[in-house]
C-alpha cells in the first residue's frame, strides 16, 4: 500500500463537477481579482464564522501582516508567541518592525504555555500571537486574562485550526483578529495561495482592508500606502465551493485520530496527542513522539508510508534568530520535543483501511 501524507486529488475527484463550473464561471466572469467570487466568499466565510468582517489577503502569513501592522505595532513593541511554530508566525511579527519574543509550549499539548508568557511580559509587550497549533485551540483562558491584566493585543494564527472550538467559541474570535491561510493542504485550502483576516473591530476592518489593497478602499483613493495582498477570484471560487464541507471534513479529520490513537494506544514508547475536555482537536496534523523516530520514519517510509517533521527546528533555535542567542535551556519543552516528533498522514477522505495499515506498520516495528 502507498499512503499519501496529505491527498488533494481525491477530495478533487470528489467534488469536480462543482469545482470546475465554479472555476470556469470565473474565467467567463474575467473576475480574476477581487470581484464577485471574492466578495461572496468574504461574506460567506463571515457569516459561517459568526463575525462582522472577513478582509481576504493573498496568503496566511500576509493576513498576521495586515492585523498586526494596522493594529499599530511596529519597532519599539514587543510580540509573544509561541517557539513551535512555522515561520511564517514569527516572519509576520519580524515584518511590522516589531520584535518577536519566543515562549516554550505547553507538554503534551504544542500550544503556547501562557504561564511562561506571563513572565516574558515587558514594558514593550503589546500583544500576544497564539498559534492554535495542529487543531488544537490554544489555552485562551489564562492569555485571555493576561492581555487584560497588561492592556495587550490579541491576534491569534488559526491557520491550523478553522472552526476549532475551545470552551464553545470559535478560535480567531478571543481578541482583536483571527488570522487564516487557506494554503491548500490546511483544513481549508485553496488551489493555491490564500488567506484572511476575521474581525468585528468595524474600523481595523476598514484599515486591513485598505492596506491589503494598496492603501485604497475606493479605486484610485490612496489614504495610506498598502501592500498588493489580494485574494484571486480562482481562489476565492474554489474556497466558496469547499466551505460548506468544513464542519464533515474537521469531523472526519478528529475521528481519524481518534481512530489511530484507539490503534497506537500502548505500543512501544509511543506518546500520541492529547484532547482536551473543553475544546475540538481537528487534527491538521497528527503529531506523535517516540525516542526512535528516525528509525521509524525509514521504517515507514519503506512499508509506503510517507511523515513529515512539524516542525524540524523549533523557531528560536533557527539561523533566522541566532541573533537572539536563545539555547535548549530557554525553551525545555519544545526542545525535549524537537528529536521525538513525527506526524503521520492525515486527511478527511483517509479510509480506516489507511488508518489500520498505518498503525499495523508502527506496531510492526515496535514488536520487532
Ligand atoms: C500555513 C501557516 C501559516 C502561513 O500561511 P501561508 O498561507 O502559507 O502564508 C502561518 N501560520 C501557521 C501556523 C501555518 O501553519
């Protein structure tokens, strides 16, 4: 058997006639950027997310971008966030001028440890950038309480977690903006690069909408100078016809895990994630850890079975920040982590043929 990581051509063959009309009505339209196709999706991912505003942007790294920067941050303010993460967190923060300050995660979870926030607060903090990490929400609570109590800025990264739940609310919703990426293999994704930002802040609305677009809400009213971070109408046809399947892909992907973590249960040294009570796992990525993993992953990738690193290098231990002189001591947990972790193939359209052969192989090589 040969198992895809992530697979975009089933879920095609699944909804083709749909997806081809839409993008062909596009294309007849000539509506390539911004447009009906744009517009109706802002509306439609808006309304489905419960929140008065949705600015499309040309990508997942760009919308933290736009948030951040027309939430006023710039050189002089400091922004917490999490040292597991990918890049783009971190690159977004770096890009307004403002610095980045990395905190460990939390055990078992991935997520940022707000009790290690609390004492990276300075008199320059301005906001803490949670990233909902492989679908799983973030502990909002005590962050919740900590940008109270310090008067911080709350943008949270949910490009890993659409529609994710913690505490019966949605993830993008505790703060003054949710960003997404609908980069195609997220819960979400396009035929290509695309993103979002999501608030009910009317006027940092009007703001991200004007700089994603060259600084103009008007065609040729420049207030201010933007950048061209524009959702393409092909995108937006794309993402306005897979939508409405969001709630039965997330279910799909959380009963996946559920089902690998029934099959992996007690084998081996293998540690697998963990739900919390009070909020979805929608398992963008299935994560476990094993002291063996190198082994494993040859192991697997010769019975067929592709794994993938999320992520190799924990951000602050990257060349990027070398500047920050960070060492293993800084950040216990992500460190303790970053040799253990190997994420397995995971995707709605996965059968439990998929699953149980996926599994047969880990238990094969543990019983060997
Ligand atoms: C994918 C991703 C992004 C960036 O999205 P792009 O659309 O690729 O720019 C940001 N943060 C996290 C956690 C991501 O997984």
């Amino acid at each position: 058997m040969h198992i895809p990581f992530v697979d975009l051509k089933t879920q095609y063959a699944l909804h083709r006639t749909e997806l081809d009309a839409a993008m062909q009505s596009v294309i007849d339209d000539a509506a390539f950027i911004r447009g009906k196709h744009v517009k109706a999706f802002e509306e439609a991912y808006a309304e489905a997310y419960g929140v008065r505003h949705c600015i499309s942007c040309g990508n997942g790294t760009d919308a933290i971008y736009i948030a951040l920067k027309m939430l006023g941050l710039g050189p002089g303010d400091e922004v917490i966030t999490v040292a597991n993460s990918w890049i783009a967190t971190s690159e977004a923060i770096s890009e307004t001028g403002a610095q980045v300050v990395f905190a460990d995660i939390e055990p078992d979870l991935y997520t940022i440890d707000p009790a290690r926030v609390e004492t990276l607060i300075t008199e320059r903090t301005r906001a803490i950038l949670p990233v909902h990490l492989f679908g799983l929400p973030a502990d909002m609570e005590p962050l919740v309480q900590l940008c109270e109590k310090h008067n911080l800025l709350m943008v949270e990264d949910c490009a890993q977690a659409h529609f994710a739940t913690y505490r019966g609310r949605r993830v993008g919703t505790f703060g003054a903006a949710g960003t997404f990426s609908f980069y195609p293999g997220k819960n979400l994704g396009a035929y290509g690069d695309a993103g979002c930002v999501i608030t009910d802040d009317d006027d940092l609305a009007a703001k991200c909408r004007m700089f994603a677009n060259h600084g103009a809400l008007v065609k040729g009213e420049h207030a201010i100078e933007g950048i061209n971070s524009r959702l393409d109408g092909l995108q937006a046809a794309v993402l306005n016809v897979k939508l409405p399947h969001i709630h039965d892909w997330n279910a799909l992907r959380h009963q996946h895990g559920v089902r690998y973590t029934e099959q992996l249960q007690g084998i081996g040294d293998l540690e697998l994630p963990v739900l919390r009570s009070d909020s979805d796992h929608i398992f963008h990525i299935y994560c476990v850890r094993t002291g063996r993993r190198d082994e494993l992953r040859a192991w697997l990738q010769e019975k067929g079975v592709p794994t993938v690193l999320h992520y190799p290098t924990p951000l602050p231990f990257l060349g990027a920040y070398a500047d920050l002189g960070h060492g293993r001591e800084d950040f216990p947990v992500a460190a303790a982590y970053q040799s253990r972790i190997v994420s397995l193939p995971m995707f709605p359209e996965m059968t439990d043929e998929q699953i149980d052969y996926v599994s047969d192989c880990i238990r094969g090589f543990f019983e060997r």
